[in-house]
C-alpha cells in the first residue's frame, strides 16, 4: 500500500488549473508537481488545492484531511504556501448539506504586517500540528508572501518588509522549508531569478501574459523539490 502525499495549495498548485488569459487552452490535462512528484517518491498524490485559496484555505484543508484519514498511511504533507493578502472563508449551504470555502483576492481588514504576522503563524500552527503527530513534512513558500502588495519604492519597501518578516518571533521558529525557499524567498522566484531572468520566466510560465506555470515549469518545481526534500 502506497504512502499519501498530501498536497494543498494554490493555483500554482491545483490539478484543475484554468487560464483567465487562454480559456481556449486545456491545463488539466496534464500531471502538476504535487502528481509528479508523488510518482517519483512512489506515493500516492491527494492534491487540495483550489485557484485563489489562501493560508488558511491550505493549512485547514490539510489538517482537515489528517483528522479525517488513518496517519499512518501519510507519507509527506507538503504545504505549498500562497500569498498573504488572501482571505479564505467558508459558507454553508442548506440545499446541499454542505460548507464550500471562498476566496478573495484581498482582505479588507487589516494591512501587510498584520497579514505577514497571520501567515507566519497559521505556517507555524501548521508546523506544530505535525510535530505532534510525527507526520513528515516540508513547507515551500510556492508564490511570493507579500512582494506584490509594495506599489511605490520597491527596493525600499521589500526591504522594510523583509527585515519586518525576518524580525517576527514566529518566522525564526519555522523550519523544514524546501531548498533555499523561506517566506521571503518563494520558489517561483528561486527558479526565475527573482522574476528577472527573462529566458527562465519564458521557460517556466505559460505565457508573457499568463506566469503560472506551464508543463515545463510543473517539471523544473517537481526536480527542485525532489532534489531538496
């Protein structure tokens, strides 16, 4: 009996991925990394994640998933950490008997260190919920935390917000992280260069209009990761 590797995350990550910028073109056809990978590692691949979820989407639908499943049969959970200016809710329906979770792109509560400060510890609840069940796991920061959230003086506010991240008790008690990838560092830009090696953007991405990951980039995330876990 095969090993679960269980996998939740975000657009970067889902099986059932649609382009906004080619919806002619068919990206579910093919394996993504959380697939790739679990047939390198012979496992067998339960991918959560949805387009658009957030932090608290991926750390709940993992730890719900645990809660639900014998532990023993978890191989490797592996979050795979979206941005954090998300937010992620759930509503219940009365004609299905069901709670489905939504997202939005931004929360309207709150600013960037109160974000940052959220995420770090919904990594660090995580963190310690495997801990205690001796479940393995690695985390990768799959796309940037809050890079995309500074508008006007880019080098001097991702620094202020680099220090303010690195400064936070929670940041300096996470661990396990994939590779050279950390909050600040997400594995999208440990692949392209911080997002400036225009030859590896074109190798990795769909499109010059559409940066998630084409095929090729599903195949170079999956190396890296297993290279690194």
């Amino acid at each position: 009996m095969k090993k679960i590797l269980l996998v939740s995350g975000c657009s970067f990550t889902t099986r059932e991925y649609k382009s906004h910028q080619h919806p002619e073109k068919d990206f579910a056809s093919y394996d993504k990394w959380p697939e790739m990978l679990a047939e390198k590692l012979n496992m067998q691949c339960v991918n959560l994640a949805k387009s658009g979820a957030g932090n608290e989407f991926i750390s709940n639908t993992i730890i719900d998933y645990i809660e639900t499943t014998d532990k023993s049969k978890i191989g490797l959970v592996i979050p795979a950490w979206s941005q954090c200016r998300r937010r992620d809710y759930q509503t219940y329906s009365t004609r299905s008997k069901s709670t489905r979770w939504r997202f939005e792109m931004y929360d309207l509560f709150g600013d960037t260190r109160y974000w940052i400060r959220k995420s770090l510890k919904t990594y660090y609840f995580f963190q310690i919920y495997c801990d205690y069940y001796n479940i393995p796991y690695k985390q990768v920061q799959m796309i940037e935390l809050f890079k995309d959230n500074i508008e006007i003086d880019f080098n001097e506010e991702k620094k202020e917000m680099d220090d303010f991240t690195i400064d936070e008790m929670y940041y300096k008690k996470l661990k396990n992280f994939i590779g050279e990838t950390t909050p600040i560092l997400s594995l999208q830009d440990a692949l392209t260069g911080n997002r400036r090696d225009k030859e590896k953007i074109k190798e990795f991405c769909i499109s010059s209009e559409d940066w998630h990951p084409s095929k090729n980039g599903h195949r170079w995330m999956t190396e890296y990761i297993y290279e690194n876990i």
